[in-house]
C-alpha cells in the first residue's frame, strides 16, 4: 500500500506544518459548516501525517 507522506524528515515536516496551520485557521471558522469541515479533515491529516512523521529516521 503506498503512503501517502513523504519520505524524509524535512518534507515531512513541512506537510505537518502545513496542515496544522490550515487546521488552525479553520478552527476561528468553526462556527460555519464548512470551517467544521476543513478543520476535521486537516486535523485528521494532521494526526496521520504526524503518526508518519514519528517513524521517519532520517
């Protein structure tokens, strides 16, 4: 099955980052339906991408 992260530490982490911070704008949004939306979706990407992160060595 093919990841859907990148293979090392540095893109990595620029897609965690990337997606915490989409998280985080739609969370000032969490009152309009599709806020709610894209802060679900982006946290959950978030927490996957995270989980890859961790198991990265190099």
């Amino acid at each position: 099955m093919a990841r859907f992260y990148a293979k090392n530490r540095r893109d990595g982490s620029r897609q965690l980052s990337s997606a915490l911070v989409i998280a985080s704008i739609a969370a000032f949004n969490i009152s309009h339906p599709i806020g709610r939306a894209v802060c679900l979706i982006a946290g959950a990407l978030s927490l996957y991408w995270w989980s890859c992160y961790r198991r990265l060595d190099h």
